[in-house]
C-alpha cells in the first residue's frame, strides 16, 4: 500500500516539476509536501527516493530534496545511450527470445492498443514499460538487463512526457509492431535498427519535448 502511495507521490511530484511549479534547483519541503498529499514524511521520502533515481531530484544530506532538470546536452547523451543500449538488447533478444516471450509482447501490445484508443498516456507507459522490460530480460544478459534498466528508470519521466505530444501514442504504438515482427523474424540487425530509432530523440523529437519543458517553466515563472 505504502509503496503505491509512494509511487502516486513521485509521479505527481513529476508532473509538478514539468509543469514548471518546480523549477530547477527548488528544494521540495517535506512538511509542506507531507500535508499538501496528505501523508506521512515516510512515504514522501519514498517517494523523493525514486525522483532522485530518475535524476530529477538531488537528496543531499542535512540538505533535503532539490529539484534537478538535466539540459539539453546531458538528456540528448542520455537518450543516445539508451537507444543504443536498447539496440544491443534487440540483437541478442532476436536470437534468444522465447514463444512465451513473444505472447507476452503480443498482450502488452494490445493493452498499449486499449490505451492508445482511450488516449491514456499514463496507461500506455505501464504497458510500454513491460513491453521494453521484456525485451531487456530476453536479450539473456543479465548485466546489460540491469544497465538497460537503470537507464530506463533515469529517462522514465522524460520518456512519459513524450508520450502527451499528438499522435506520439499512435506512432509508438506502430513502432511497437514493427519491433515484435523483426522478433518474429529473428532478424537481429532489423530489430536493433527498429529498437534505435524507437527510443532515440534526435530531430523534432527531442525539438518538441525541450519546447515542453522549456514553455512550462516559462508560464509558471511569469505568473510568479
């Protein structure tokens, strides 16, 4: 329970700080907070424990908890990285993923489906996140499944913005087809190429998810 909680809190925290409430270097008050959600300080130090391992917040001792927004040059590496470290997963995963594995794809394809039609982004990154996961777990090594996993979890926030941008959902999702049928195929090469371009943010991308996070720290700092 208090670990759901926990999540509420860091995923409304997120979208406090992309709407631009917090901006970078803010330090977040655990009173205020605490009474604002509601809760106790435990599930709020949870829940600021997860932002700091998506990198949006420092916790510094005897500090507390400051916001911190990556710019432009660090999150277009850290996207870089993770398109490539995705291909690497696709390559092996061609080669070693199982039957089983393959209708797992399949059922968290159809869930995104149900999401893209009830145009839920939120809904559709749970599934996504599976998706991705599965094909982390599949490409059956275990140190590339961690490292791949603790980049996904940095880049979580960022990758759920993209997901509110028009026709984002409906292009991922036709992304998503094309990443189980180079599975299917056990194509390596079709399917590192079909992961790359999947996660990579190059181009207007990348363009309109810095216009996000820039336009909503703009409005909330003239209404200051």
């Amino acid at each position: 329970m208090e670990q759901r909680l926990a999540d509420t809190i860091a995923q409304d925290l997120e979208e406090l700080i992309f709407d631009g409430t917090y901006s970078d270097g803010d330090r977040l008050d655990e009173v205020k907070l605490a009474d604002q959600f509601g809760v106790s300080r435990t599930p709020l130090r949870e829940a600021f424990q997860r932002l700091a391992l998506s990198g949006l917040v420092d916790l510094i001792p005897r500090r507390g908890a400051f916001v911190r927004q990556p710019g432009p040059v660090e999150l277009m590496e850290m996207f870089e990285v993770m398109a490539e470290l995705e291909a690497v997963c696709g390559r092996l995963a061609a080669l070693r993923i199982s039957d089983a594995a393959l209708k797992e794809l399949a059922d968290a394809n159809t869930r995104c489906q149900m999401a893209v039609d009830a145009g839920d982004p939120d809904i559709y990154y749970l599934e996504n996140e599976r998706f991705h996961r599965i094909i982390y777990n599949q490409s059956g090594n275990s140190f590339l499944e961690q490292e791949a996993s603790k980049l996904h979890r940095r880049l979580k926030p960022f990758r759920r913005q993209q997901l509110r941008f028009r026709g984002r959902m409906s292009q991922s999702m036709s992304e998503h087809e094309d990443i189980v049928q180079a599975l299917s195929d056990s194509d390596p090469e079709k399917t590192a190429d079909a992961l790359r371009s999947h996660v990579a943010v190059q181009g207007e991308k990348f363009h309109n998810l810095m216009s996000s996070l820039k336009s909503h720290a703009q409005v909330v700092s003239s209404s200051r």
